[in-house]
C-alpha cells in the first residue's frame, strides 16, 4: 500500500461515513483507494469494503461460544483480530498501488484502548499509518463540548506513536458563527478559557485553566480540518496531509523512506 488511514472516534461521529466519502473523493480525483471494515459488529456500512473483518470474525459466534453479550462479545472479537493478523495482511497484499483507509469500530475504546491495537496498526500498516480522529462538530459548538472532545483526542494520541490528524467532522449542521468560533477556540487557549468561563464553570476554573494550557504546550490544539462527509468538503485537506506523510509532498518524496 501506499499508505493507511485509521479512522477512530466517538461512537456517533460518522466514521463510517467519513470512510466512505474519503474513498469517493479519492476515486474521484483518480487516485486508487480500498476501505477495511474493522468492525465485527457493524450491521451496516455505507460502502462496499474490498476486506471485511466480518468475513473471518463472526460476533454471534462468539457470543455463543463464549457466553457473552453484545458488548463483551465485541472486546473479544477486537482482541481476536491479533489472531487474524496473518490473514488480513496477506489480502492487504493486493492493495499494494492503494491507500488504504480502515474503518474501526463505532466504540473507540474497542480499536484506541486495547493493548494490543498499537500492534495491529503497525502490522496492518506496514509502518505506514495516520490516524483521523473524528470530532462531532455539534458538540464541538460548546467549550465543554469542544473540550471534553479535545481530552479524549489526547488520550488516544498517547496511546499511538503515529502521525494524528483532528477531523471536525458534521460541520453541514453547524452555522458558519460556531465553525468561526471552533476555529478561534484552536488557534487561542485564553479565548477558549473565556468561552468556557462564560458557560458558568467557575468552580472548574483552576483545573481547566491548566489543562487548556497543557493543551497548546503538547499540540493538542492548533491544527484541524473541517469536514462535511455528506458534502465531499474538505477532502482536499485530508488527502495533502496524507500525500506529506507518506509521499513527502510529491511522488518520489518519502516520508516513510524504506531503510
């Protein structure tokens, strides 16, 4: 491949979609993308995945087997895939021109908290891996919400030594005025804390003035890319991103230069 996307996130932030309409805009503009579905549990995807870890993984069969609901039988399946490792790389193989862009699951603790998900993006990866985390941009309107979502973005970047990128995704159901404001709360940490003193939080003042701070002094804020999935905006931003971290910016320019 030519390189990989994993797209992760709260349940509920439209990764599949983003997916798919990653891979739409891609074809597009004439490059050759694939989707692999990592969901075991998916009922449904709004694409056709060239690899399917529902074709080797099956969530009824463990529930059965082992005894266990819909949500233990999800940890488990998300930890069988390290078994399967062999397997998916060897169909990957056939995605050698592509890049490849995998959907995991709609939990985010089933993909970014278990152990061993780190190794499986390197092995599935091939050491060529960004990762998207998906924010809600309704939720994003408000500074708790915007924060809160921040919180969790910098958790799953401790969890991967890769390169991350912060997608807003859903910004067609947000006015242009909360997209400005999103967009002024990344770039200034006072502006951000005043908007959140503004929503009455002042018995959280201390502690949030010092993880706002945190949050410019460990880049976790300063760079974002606005997304609409369901209007193909955006994608533009998402691919050169991808084109710097694997193709150095050109086609004979690596960023992942084999050793």
């Amino acid at each position: 491949m030519i390189g990989s996307i994993f797209v992760t996130g709260p349940a509920g932030t439209g990764k599949s979609t983003f997916c798919s309409s990653l891979k739409e805009w891609m074809i597009s503009n004439d490059y050759d993308a694939a989707v692999v579905n990592l969901d075991p549990g998916s009922e449904f995807t709004p694409y056709d995945p060239e690899i399917d870890i529902r074709e080797i993984i099956s969530l009824s069969q463990i529930m059965s087997e082992f005894n266990l609901g819909p949500n233990g039988a999800q940890v488990v399946a998300s930890d069988l895939m390290l078994e399967h490792l062999e397997e998916l790389e060897k169909s990957l193989k056939e995605l050698d021109d592509y890049y490849v862009i995998f959907d995991t699951p709609g939990q985010i603790e089933l993909f970014s908290f278990r152990p061993g998900s780190p190794i499986l993006v390197d092995r599935l990866s091939s050491g060529k891996a960004v990762i998207a985390f998906l924010a809600d941009a309704v939720l994003s309107s408000s500074p708790s919400g915007y924060i809160s979502q921040k919180m969790l973005y910098g958790s799953v970047l401790s969890r991967f030594y890769k390169p991350m990128l912060y997608v807003l995704n859903k910004i067609d159901l947000i006015s242009d005025d909360d997209l400005h404001n999103i967009e002024s709360w990344e770039k200034s940490p006072d502006l951000l804390y005043d908007a959140f003193m503004d929503e009455k939080h002042e018995m959280l003042k201390d502690y949030y003035a010092g993880v706002i701070r945190t949050f410019s002094e460990a880049n976790i804020t300063g760079k974002m890319y606005p997304v609409s999935s369901r209007d193909l905006i955006g994608f533009e931003d998402i691919y050169a991103q991808m084109s710097l971290f694997f193709l150095g910016g050109s086609d004979t320019d690596t960023a992942y230069r084999d050793d």
